[in-house]
C-alpha cells in the first residue's frame, strides 16, 4: 500500500495540478485491478514495474512537450542565434576595448607597456564578449521556449525565419551564395580586431609606438614616434573615417557577400580613410625630429629623413587602398 | 540491433494502438479490463502508454469518460462517443487500403528477391 501512494505521488507531482488527483484516483483503481486479494511486496513490484518509470508515465500524461524547443522552432531558433550572437559579441568586444581605451591612464612604465596593454585591453573586451553572447544565448532560447510552450497552432512544420510556411516562393529571396564571393564571419571579426587595435593605438600612440631602449636594466620607450598632440588634433575626422568602417563591417556581416553595391561601398570608405590619413600624415610635425634623427644613425643616410619617409607611407597607403577597390570590384561584379 | 529493432517495431505500431483502442471502446471498458480485452486478442499494450492514451482521446473527444463509484473499488469508464465512431470508421478504412497497399508493396520485394 505505502509503495502505491509513492509511486502515485512520483507520477502526479510531475503533472499540473487541475489533473492531479484525477489521475491519481485513476491510477490507483488500475494498480489495485492488476493485483490479486492479499498481494505480496512481490506481485506488487511486478506491477509497477509494468507501469514502468513515474517519469515516464507522467510525461505521457502531460501535454507540455518534454524538450526545451522543439522542430518547429529549431531551424529558425539557429538561424537567429547564428545572427544575433556574432553581432552582439562583436559589438560588446568593440564597446568595451573603446571604453578601456579612453579610460587608459597611460602610465609609462613600458615593461608594462605595449604588450601588456594590449592583452589587458583585448582580456577585457573577449571577456564582454563571452559574456554577452551567453546573455544574448540565455534570452533567445527563452523566448523561443516560452513561444514553444504558447504556441497553439498545431502546426508541426519547421517555419521560415518570416514566421510563415515554406513555399517555393521563398527560395527565389534568397541568392545563390559562391564561395568566392561570401564573406566570412573570420573576415569580420578581423576587420573589426583591426580597427580596434588601430584605436587603441591611434589614443596611445606616444605610449607605444617608438624605440625601446634598456635603461637602468629595464626595457622603455625612450623615443616615441608620433607626436601625441598633433595626431590627436586629427581626432575629429579620425573618428569620422573609423564609425564609417565599423558601419561597412556590420554592412558586411549582414549582407554576408560581396555585391557590386558593396564594392562602391568599399570604395567610399577606403577613399575616405586614405584622404584621413593622407591628411594626417602630411603634417611635418607628427613624426618626431628625434625619431628622425634616430632612424638616421640607424641607417647610416646622410639625407634628411622626413619628406622621404612622409611620400613612401602616403604611397604605400595608395597602394593597398587602389588594391583593396580593385579587389572589391573583382569579388562584387563576379558571377 | 535488437534495440534498433524493437524501437522501428514500437514506431511502427505507434499509431495502430489507437485504432486497437478505439475498436475496443464501443461497450464501456475501465483502463485494466481494457488491457484484458486486448490481450485476449493478443494485442500487447504497454500499460504505461495505454492510459494516457486514453486521456489523450477524451481530450479529443473521441471517446468520454465516467466514475463508477458504485463499486467497493470506483473505476473510471470510457467509451466511445458519436464522432468517435465516425472517426473510427474513417480510421478502418484507411488502415484496410494501407494494409493492402503494403502487402502488394511486400509480395513485389518477395518477388524481386527471388529473381
């Protein structure tokens, strides 16, 4: 007796309430139809072990399903993680390394230096990112359980990411994708690790960026390239040239393959960035004199470094941007 | 693979113990006399999945149920109701045109392998 009110209760505390005792009482009659007049422990087991698991048995009864999110939603469940996570792990990577950037205090111990900041920097920002796509993740599959458990349609097949049934129709939206032509997320998530390591230089660049020397035993940065100022006036149109490039990259990740429209696109913003740069670079006095006459003992050149130096990096830019266009053309206007 | 076996053989009666249940429901029946009934026709049911079936096709209204408290012991009947029979009907129909179907579909793999 006392093992029969157990396994009623194992079946029913598993079901909703309304059914509870309904089903219990059930149970209970079949049980005591299965047995004989004075039973044993022995015949009683045999029994339940007819009925099998309580687990099991009540999730027969139930009418809630017994998974998380079932075929219907799955397809469309991936679909969704697969585009959101890797936008908003991205952009959590990006907000946070900006953020640690303009808050860096620089301090100019350089055995800390460069190296050191930059791992603390991207530890900070892969952090946020695992930690926003673990919360992008917990809510999506939230709602889709909740929308799995409400959904009364009694429909079973695997919807479309438009929330409506599959016709044919729906295949003449989507393009035919080559190899060549699709952008990969590796892609995206390197342009975007450029541009973060570009801020985090462009900010820091006086800190970073020269020639290190050991002095009293310790490596420092005795000679910094750049004049911090100067390149820092530029910040404005620096700015303006870098939100253009983080748009093109999440213009990337949307779109997902070169386009002949992308190709103008890339255009636009390599023109803008080299104009920048150009800018930027032409200005005599961000380089410094002592960076200059530095290279010159290093090299052993009796000319005067700065105009050289000044023409071959705005060259070089124009190189790479022109065959960054053309490669861009090339992949858009492939068939 | 005899598990694989016995989990194709339990798919493939997943959905003729219905039509077995139904059959039996024209005259109420309680959930053991039911179990009685098929195994006297060599129909074995696992008892675990015959009685949420059963609550499954009250839902569906397919078959309706009632306490009999007369008893020493009260027990729950069902029986089949008014559309349940049409259903039935329908179901029957249906599974004499799949079993023929199948049986010229097997006869011609008998056939075929002899060859």
């Amino acid at each position: 007796m006392h093992l029969i009110d157990i396994y009623i209760q194992e079946v029913t505390r598993r079901l909703p309430g309304k059914s509870r005792d309904d089903i219990g009482l059930e149970l209970r009659s079949t049980i005591e139809d299965m047995l004989p007049e004075n039973y044993s422990e022995k015949e009683l087991k045999e029994v339940l072990n007819n009925l099998g698991n309580p687990a099991l048995l009540a999730s027969e009864y139930s009418e809630q399903p017994m998974y998380l999110i079932g075929p219907k939603y799955f397809d469309m469940y991936m679909t969704l993680l697969k585009m959101i996570i890797p936008i908003t792990a991205l952009l959590a990577f990006f907000v946070i390394i900006v953020e640690n950037i303009i808050t860096y205090s620089g301090e100019k111990d350089i055995v800390n230096g460069i190296i050191n900041v930059i791992i603390l920097i991207l530890g900070h920002g892969i952090w946020g990112m695992i930690s926003s796509a673990v919360q992008t993740f917990f809510w999506i599959t939230l709602v889709f359980a909740i929308l799995e458990r409400t959904d009364a349609s009694k429909g079973k097949s695997s919807l479309t990411p438009g929330w409506t049934e599959w016709t044919p129709d729906n295949l003449k939206s989507i393009p035919l994708i080559s190899k060549e032509k699709r952008i990969s997320t590796g892609d995206i998530f390197g342009s975007l690790l450029r541009i973060a390591i570009f801020i985090s230089v462009y900010f820091n660049a006086s800190d970073l960026l020269g020639v290190y020397e050991k002095v009293q035993g310790k490596i420092q940065l005795t000679i910094p390239t750049f004049n911090q100022e100067v390149l820092q006036s530029y910040w404005l149109i620096v700015i303006v040239a870098l939100i253009l490039e983080i748009a093109f990259v999440f213009y990337k990740l949307i779109v997902r393959q070169w386009t002949s429209k992308l190709a103008i696109m890339n255009m636009v913003r390599n023109i803008v960035s080299s104009i920048v740069f150009i800018v930027v670079f032409s200005n005599d006095r961000l380089i410094n004199d002592e960076f200059y006459a530095y290279l010159k003992d290093l090299l052993h050149v009796p000319l005067e470094l700065k105009n050289p130096v000044i023409i071959i990096s705005i060259l070089l830019c124009l190189v790479f941007t022109l065959l960054d266009i053309m490669q861009g053309f090339r992949k858009g206007n492939m068939k | 693979m005899d598990k694989l076996l016995s989990s194709l053989v339990t798919e493939l009666r997943r959905g003729t113990l219905m039509l077995a249940v139904l059959s039996q429901l024209r005259t109420p029946q309680y959930g053991y006399s039911l179990v009685q009934l098929l195994e006297e026709s060599s129909v074995s049911i696992e008892q675990s999945t015959l009685y949420p079936l059963l609550r499954r096709l009250e839902k569906q209204e397919l078959v309706e149920s009632s306490w009999d408290t007369t008893e020493s012991r009260p027990r729950k009947y069902y029986v089949i109701t008014e559309f349940g029979i049409v259903i039935l009907e329908q179901l029957k129909a249906e599974w004499e045109k799949t079993t023929k179907e199948l049986q010229n579909l097997l006869k011609g793999d008998v056939e075929n392998a002899s060859d």
